[in-house]
C-alpha cells in the first residue's frame, strides 16, 4: 500500500528507532545523562525516563524483563514483619527493598499541601561534595585547582547528571544504573493505515533491553493508534581505580614544568625543572642544580587571570591563594613584573604552571627590597605598592572613625562589591577598559562609600535640604569643623567623580575630553595616569585619617544634634 508523506512519518515515529537509537547510545564520560524527567505538558507523545541503582549480582535477572526496577514513588524507608518460628522479628528497609536496589532519584510528594520536587540521592552529592548552587539549581565539584564542573543540573520537569561521575559512584557501591524508559508515540491513522500490527515483542542488545507494542482504537483526543518503548539500558562502573575514591584513587605522577631561569652569551635561554626534590638548596642537596630559591620572573599580566575572578582567587601582599586549595609566594611589589622562587612554582599543580609558563621571562633586575627583607632577613617591612597601601588605610580609617567617632567615614562594602577593593591595582597594560573599571572601582570605594547617613546629622537641619550629595555633604562637614587644606581632597573627589561619570559610565565626549586633560591622559600612558590617582587617593586616606585622629570630628553629632534640637 502506497503511504502518503504524513503516513509514511507517523509510521517511523511510531517505530521509536530514534528513540531506542538516543536511550541506548554509547555514552562518553563527559556526557550530561537525563535520568529523570516526566509528561508534564500534557502531551500524548513522550518519553518518561526514570533511574534505579542495581547490584552487579542482579543484573542479568533485571535484564530478563523490560519491566521497570524501581517505580516512581519508591525508594523510601519501610520496614517488613517476618515471622520465623513463630516469632515476630521486624526488619528496617532503608530503601523499602531487600533487593538492594537503591534510588539515585527520590521523588518528595506532600499530599498537595506543599509542592512536589524530586531531589538527587544525598548519598551521590556527599560522595562528590557537590556545592548545590540554588539559584541555578545547579551541582557543582571543585578539583584541587578550584576548578568548576557542573556534575547535575534539576529542572522543573528533568534532572541531568554527568556520567563520569555517576559511573565513578557505581564504582565504589559495585552497582549498575538503570536508566529505565517509557516513550509513548500516537497517530492520528490506523495501525491498518500505517502498514503495522497490533503486537508486541521483548528484545535484548548487550546491557540494553525493551519492548515495543503497538496498540489501535485506543482514545486518546482524535488519535487512533499508538506505539509504547518500554524498557531499560544499563549504565557500567568504572573500574575502582578510576573512581578517585579513598584507597582505590591512583596516584599519577607529578609532572613539572621548566622555567626560565637565565639567558646564555647568545640570547638563548636556559630553562629548569620546577621540581622541588631536583633543586638544590642550603642544605647540600642537588649541588650544582639551581636552587630552591632562585628567582623566576613573569610578566605582571600573569596576574590578571585571578583578579577577574575575585570570588574564587585572593591577591593580598606577597601572596596568591585560591580558598584553602592552594596558595603561592609571590613578590608582586614591582611596577612592571611579578616575581616568584622556582621551588614554590613546583608545588602548584601542573595545570597552573602551564598558565604561569606561557607569561615567564628571562630574569630582569632582583628580587624587590620588601620581599628580600621579608623572605631572606624575616624582617617585618610594609609593602610600598599603591595597592597594597591603600587596602591597609582604608581598613584602618573604617576602624579608627569607628573606635574614635562611632561611625564610619568611608562605609564597610557589601559582601557583593568587596571585589573592587580586592582588584584595586596599578593596571598592567593600556587597556582601556582596565583602565575605565579601576576608575569605577575607586569612585565606589572613596565616594559612593561616603556615609551620607551619618553626616546628615551633623548639619544643621535648615541647611539639609540646600546639601546635595555625598560629596557636597562631606564638604560641608569639614567647613563646619574647622577642617584645614581640604579644598584640594574635596576637589580630588569631583574630579574622580566626573572621569567616571563620563568615561566608565557613559560614552566618552567632550565632558570626558575636559576631565582627561586634568588628570593628563593625553601626555602620559593610562597606567601612569592611574598610578597618579591612587597617589592622590592615598592622599585623601591620609586626610582622613589625620582628621579622625586629631579629634576633628569627635563630638561633631552631639553638638549639631542638640543645636538642631533647640531650633
């Protein structure tokens, strides 16, 4: 019988040939794998798929029927009452089974009065330490470099998870995944219209296994006929050793990489390990190997990669970390590189080395006086680097208005913004969109930070309403009191205020051209230029600091508040 187009499509949907081909296809290790999701439009076609963890030992028996292992529903605690020898003995049943099959999946009901969600087995998330990041709905698993791999995804009408991960816990818990499927195809022709027979057959292929039935006159809306796949496809372990598990982890050997550590009589350079056990040091070992400590240098661009990412990495003085994972020694105390000892290179992992190598130089000049008192004298010495100085004083000026005056000058950041003091820095190139945000960064940092809350109530109220903004309000208060040489830190403020206002906020134009010319952006190179903001910056903290310290502003909101009151 000759089909017509739409026939001829319905007759290949309903044989489900796609359907099996995707449900038992081969699986890489890097595969995000559905192993739950549900018909929740309505729809007569779908595919509802639904997991179950099986025991090696019961696998072929799981095999022997395409009927499902675990049913939605199941997989909570029961208990069973046997009765041996005329006695009672109860039995808890942790996964309301003694079969040993487990849920990887657990479906939450609340009798309507709550919502209903499904939920990852806790057992799966604890044996990975998987973050659950709530706001996505997301799993998440650190490596030792604080490295992100999102391991599981829930959704409204799905869950997804890696299948390396899962496979890595069958495992260790000596068990299959059963990956149990029911799709459902309807047509609007007949079984008869579409050349098949209402039938139905059991097949297995390898660790896979289903049934296709097909079905006619079944009312479903206007539809006449229908095909069911239903079966299951089982997911392997890995072997234990590739599980990263406790014992069973195989340790691989370290690998390290080589560093510039000087330059020959021809300009070629000469490189060596960053193995620690390979380098000489003060004790006699490796003689005639560099030692532990010799200084390797990179460019100061190195460190960019880790202040994009503030919430993962910390730059402080003289040291890199990346939370509790890892932390490495630097000497970032000059203005054009970053320095680092070989030995302390060799105990980061390979991956990080790789980054730092491809931004390595040949040696140019020392180590800086600060790290070699620091590192080589143990002697304590504050760093001279902008930034550096900066983070001490602007802490220092939030502790001293506190201790002293009782409130903050320059306002504590949310956590949400403390990432514009943690990258406050000289940048290291011309960019300008570095240059634009470092700007951003310090106008929050100096004048949105200005605690307008609490000057307010130092002036007087028929004045109030004339004061606008931050800026003008801290003017004022600094008139008020008898503040000395604060034109130039007020005017340092506006200018800063305008160059981010019409630069980083906003298109640049003739507003911007304007303020350029004051801070010099067309005679000098962009990190010159910001390294004279943050001079006059420092400035402005030493202003501060002075004033707090010199009982200028101490019994300011008393006086005005009692003043304020008698009007």
């Amino acid at each position: 019988m000759n089909m017509s187009h739409d026939q001829d499509q319905d007759h290949k949907r309903l044989a489900q040939a796609e359907n099996l081909q995707l449900l038992t296809r081969e699986l890489k290790l890097t595969d995000i794998l559905t192993v739950h999701t549900s018909n929740t439009d309505g729809s007569p076609n779908y595919c509802g798929i639904y997991c179950a963890l099986v025991p090696n030992d019961q696998i072929d028996q799981a095999l022997s029927s395409s009927n499902w292992d675990l049913l939605h529903g199941q997989g909570l605690p029961d208990d069973a009452i046997y009765n041996i020898h005329d006695k009672e003995q109860y039995r808890y049943l942790r996964y309301g089974k003694e079969s040993g099959i487990e849920p990887l999946v657990i479906d939450r009901f609340f009798h309507d009065l709550r919502d209903s969600y499904n939920e990852i087995s806790e057992e799966f998330r604890l044996f990975h330490n998987l973050y659950h990041d709530r706001k996505t709905n997301q799993f998440i698993k650190f490596d030792n470099d604080g490295n992100e791999t999102v391991v599981a995804i829930i959704k409204e009408d799905c869950i997804k998870i890696r299948v390396k991960e899962i496979r890595q816990f069958l495992a260790i818990k000596n068990m299959h995944l059963s990956i149990q499927f029911d799709c459902r195809e309807h047509s609007l022709f007949s079984l008869e219209e579409l050349s098949l027979k209402a039938c139905g057959e059991y097949q297995r292929k390898d660790l896979s296994c289903w049934s296709l039935n097909y079905g006619d006159g079944i009312c479903i809306s206007e539809h006449r006929s229908f095909s069911r796949l239903f079966g299951k496809r089982m997911v392997e372990p890995l072997p234990k050793s590739k599980s990263d598990f406790g014992s069973f982890a195989q340790e691989t050997e370290k690998e390290y990489v080589e560093f510039i550590i000087n330059e020959n009589e021809n300009g070629d350079v000469l490189t060596h390990t960053s193995n620690p056990d390979k380098l000489a040091n003060n004790f006699g070992a490796n003689p005639g190997s560099p030692n532990f400590l010799t200084l390797i240098h990179f460019r100061k661009q190195v460190l960019d990669k880790y202040y994009q990412q503030p919430s993962k990495y910390l730059i402080e003085d003289s040291m890199l970390s990346c939370g509790n994972l890892w932390s490495l020694k630097i000497d970032n105390h000059h203005s054009d590189k970053i320095c680092v000892w070989l030995g302390d290179l060799g105990n980061i992992s390979y991956q990080e080395q790789l980054y730092w190598r491809t931004y390595n130089i040949p040696p140019q000049g020392t180590v800086s006086e600060t790290y070699f008192k620091r590192e080589m004298l143990a002697q304590f010495t504050d760093s001279k680097r902008p930034e550096h100085k900066f983070a001490n004083k602007y802490h220092r000026l939030q502790e001293e208005s506190v201790n002293r005056l009782g409130w903050e000058i320059l306002l504590h950041l949310d956590e949400g913004d403390d990432y514009y003091i943690k990258g406050l820095r000289i940048p290291a190139t011309e960019e300008q969109r570095d240059f634009d945000e470092l700007v951003l960064g310090l106008t929050k940092l100096l004048i949105d930070s200005i605690n307008e809350k609490d000057l307010k109530k130092i002036i007087p109220k028929e004045d109030l309403p004339n004061i606008k903004g931050s800026i003008n309000r801290l003017e004022y208060v600094l008139k008020a009191r008898g503040v000395e040489e604060y034109d130039s830190q007020i005017m340092f403020l506006r200018n800063l205020q305008s160059l981010r206002s019409s630069g980083a906020a906003h298109r640049k134009g003739d507003t911007y051209r304007k303020i350029a010319v004051v801070f010099g952006v067309d005679d000098q190179n962009l990190v010159t230029v910001f390294a004279g903001i943050m001079d006059q910056a420092l400035s402005f903290l030493d202003f501060l600091l002075n004033i707090v310290g010199g009982g200028k502003l101490q019994g300011a909101n008393n006086v005005l508040n009692e003043n304020n009151e008698k009007r």
